[in-house]
C-alpha cells in the first residue's frame, strides 16, 4: 500500500470512528399533553401531628416564619430582582401541595407512579412540607392529570438513623427537611427513592413505611454533601469541603429490568481533593452512576461516568429502556420559550434566563471506555418537538412545542416507540409557561421511535 493511500485509509478510519461518536438529533413528535393545576392541595392524614395542616411558613427568602396563609408572595427564582414576574402562588397554604413532581414510573395500564420531592427547595424552608409519592393517571383526551392515590412516607419503627422533625410523634411522618426524594424505582413490593440530601437511598413498602435507609459509598469512602446529618458548620470560618455539592445528589435512579440493581446517578459532577476541581474530562464535567445491589443491601464496585455537554447543565431522570441503553434528560437552568427571550435588560414580560437546553439522550452502559464513560448515541430536543395536529395544551405555535421548564425531573419509556416527559413546577419561583403565573404540572407523551430504536 502507498503511503499516500495508507494516509487515505487512517483518514477514513478516523471519519468512520468520529461518524459512530457522534451524536444524532432525532424527531419527536408530540401524541399527548396533560396537565395538573399549580394550586393543587391536599389534605394531610388524619393522624398527623396539627401543624401539618399549613404548609409553607418558612418560604420567605429571610428564613422566619410566617402564619398567615399567603403572606409570602410567589416571585419566579430565575427573574431576579430588577424585574421580578411574580407566579400568582403566594404562601402558606392551607393543606399539603401536590407538586413538584420529580422521577417517573410507567405502569402497563397507562398509569405511573411519581413524587413530590422535598418540598419549597430546601432543608431550611421545607420542615413543613411532607413528603409523599402518588399513583397518577394522564387522560391524553381531556388533558387532565388525574392523581388517584397519594401514599405519605413515615418511619414509625426509627429506621431513619438521625433525628427527623416528627420524631416525638408515633406515626413520625417525614419531611422536606429529613429528606429531599428525587427519583422512584418499584421492585417487587418495595419502592425504592433517590435522596439529594445524603445522599441517600431510601426502601419503604407500598404504604410508605421506611424499611431501609443506605448511605452511599464510592471507593470505599462515605460521599456527603453538607446536608448529610454527619456535616455540621466548621467552628472556625474557613473552607469546608464535602464531595457532593447541595442539591446534587440522587437525581435520577434506573433500575435494571430484573429488578436486581439500582442505578442511582449525581445531579453534579463529584469534588476532586486532589485535583481541587470538580470531576472533568476534556473540559466537560462528568457524573457518576453508581450500582446498587438490592439483594445484597449494598454498592458493587462498578462506577459509570457520563460527561455533560455543558458545564452546570444537570440531569433530570434516568431509566433504562433494555439491560443495555436507558435514557437520561440533561437540562440547563433556564426556563420559559427562547423565542420570548428578553431583548434587552430583565423585565417581567420576557425571560431573561430563557431555555437554551432541554434534551434526552440514549445512552449505553454496555461499552464504556476505559474510565467507565458511557456512550452518548443521540438525542431529541424538547424545545424543538412537532406538533402538526395542534395536541399541545400550552405552547402551541406553527406545529412546534417547546417544553421550556426550568426543572424536567421525569422521564419513562411508555411503549416501543413512546417516552413520558414530566416537568417539576416549583410551586411559588417557577413560572416558565405564562407571565405572572407558577407552571403547572405537565407530562407529554412523545413519539421517539427513531431515537428508542438507534445503536
């Protein structure tokens, strides 16, 4: 073989092997859009202790409570303080909000189960708000989101190995200040919840008594972030490292079809002490999927990496389609329609952290390289979904639909050629939608076919 075509055939090899890397943009289209109301309450069990009744007392941004229901007025978190949009959800509330949805399971039967996460976004503003999981139903016809049962986490045996809020009370119902639960997997008769504040893997049975909380290791070593009940202030001012970031814990959890592993995955990338960085690669920051034995109770020894495309993107969900691929949403931290972007300095009728990216990507576990990073086969964009026959219930605009939400958090394969896609409505600070008002609850049904079927 000449030289030159020697050259020829590396160059070809190179292409062929940039070209098998690289990462396809696939259609979708949407089939359904259903939405839950923002001022959607319940009522607290019977049995729970009295103050439980209001909800809300700590939202104000200066930490003191407040008792009287809607002294705090909504403002979005995104529109800062030149030009707030207020969200028309001011509290406290009378009741429990059901909202903030976050981690999706698909059910046969067109139904899922999903969570309310820890509540107002923090330990500090959240030991009001209790922590629940519901059985939901989406009626793509009518475009109603129908809850059907809602299941309240408690801990009456003292399984939780730290003091909680309700811990003198006999049913000792959790809260948002215990925990913050972002994602749900069910295996056989347990449901089993991703943790940010530990993290933490959380068992409870199907009437949500705790059975097992697991801490998480990674080479041996406990991983914290500073909400985990080992991590107090440093008496002296000064650095204090932990190597999971606030809020950055569990956020998504796959599980494997058998029901035999748990794949709990970061929001954010882990703190090198050696390196003084967050985890990287090639400039993009990484995070870490983990493996979890439910038979055994424990962690393998098997870590997966996934590098994010942007630095301080973050994931939203993560489930496995087979043993092999699974999907994951990676989002920025923008919300509302890009096209209704300010044009100028912030004001209250446009957004001025608009969305930029909103994706969900097919990955494979199968073939990591030889740091453990999975690979990235393709995408669809969720501000970039058709919509020829005008199913969309918001955003509707010439055949496209945008799902411009600042927190995507819920995500599971519906069927060989169908995804679900929930959103998290922050009630109160989100309000990606329309001007002056909080989101509400959505779930889309997506046609991915191309997507579900890629290698």
């Amino acid at each position: 073989m000449s030289s030159m075509t020697h050259f020829a055939a590396l160059t070809a090899l190179v292409l062929m092997s940039a070209a098998a890397q690289a990462q396809t943009a696939f259609p979708a289209k949407l089939q359904g859009h259903a939405l839950l109301p923002a001022a959607t309450f319940i009522k607290p069990p019977a049995d729970a202790p009295a103050n439980l009744s209001v909800s809300g007392r700590y939202l104000h941004a200066d930490g003191r409570r407040r008792d009287a229901l809607g002294s705090v007025p909504g403002i979005a978190f995104l529109s800062g303080p030149k030009a707030p949009r207020p969200t028309d959800i001011n509290g406290p509330f009378e009741g429990q909000p059901v909202q903030g949805f976050s981690g999706l399971k698909w059910r046969a039967d067109g139904t899922a189960w999903t969570l309310s996460d820890n509540g107002f976004g923090s330990k500090a503003n959240s030991p009001d708000a209790m922590l629940m999981f519901h059985h939901v139903r989406p009626d793509w016809g009518s475009g109603r989101f129908e809850v059907l049962r809602t299941v309240f986490l408690h801990d009456p045996d003292g399984v939780v190995p730290f003091n909680i809020v309700n811990s003198a009370t006999p049913k000792r119902y959790l809260t948002g200040a215990d925990f913050d639960i972002e994602s749900i997997q069910l295996i056989g008769e347990n449901f089993w919840f991703g943790d940010e504040f530990g993290p933490y893997l959380i068992r409870a049975d199907r009437s949500g008594r705790v059975t097992g909380v697991f801490e998480t290791r990674v080479d041996g070593q406990l991983l914290r972030s500073p909400d985990h009940y080992t991590v107090s202030a440093p008496a002296l001012p000064g650095a204090f490292e932990t190597p999971v970031r606030r809020s950055r814990g569990f956020e998504g959890m796959a599980a494997s079809p058998d029901g035999r592993f748990l794949y709990p995955m970061l929001e954010g990338p882990v703190w090198s002490a050696q390196a003084k960085a967050w985890e990287s690669r090639d400039g993009k920051q990484t995070l870490r999927i983990l493996e979890f034995d439910v038979q055994q109770g424990a962690y393998t020894a098997r870590t997966l990496r996934y590098a994010l495309e942007v630095a301080g993107n973050n994931i939203g969900d993560f489930n496995m389609i087979d043993k092999d691929t699974a999907l994951v949403i990676e989002r920025d931290n923008g919300e509302g329609d890009p096209a209704l972007a300010c044009d100028g300095p912030p004001r209250p009728d446009c957004f001025n952290v608009p969305a930029r990216f909103k994706r969900v990507y097919k990955i494979d576990l199968s073939t990591p390289d030889a740091q453990g990073f999975v690979r990235k086969i393709g995408y669809i964009d969720l501000l970039d979904i058709a919509d020829p026959k005008g199913v969309a219930r918001l955003g509707r605009g010439k055949g496209k639909f945008t799902f411009p939400h600042w927190c995507i958090e819920g995500l599971d394969i519906v069927d060989a050629d169908h995804i679900a896609v929930l959103n998290d409505n922050n009630l109160t600070v989100s309000a990606g939608r329309e001007f002056g008002k909080n989101e509400p609850n959505e779930i889309v049904l997506l046609r991915v076919s191309e997507l579900l079927r890629a290698r």
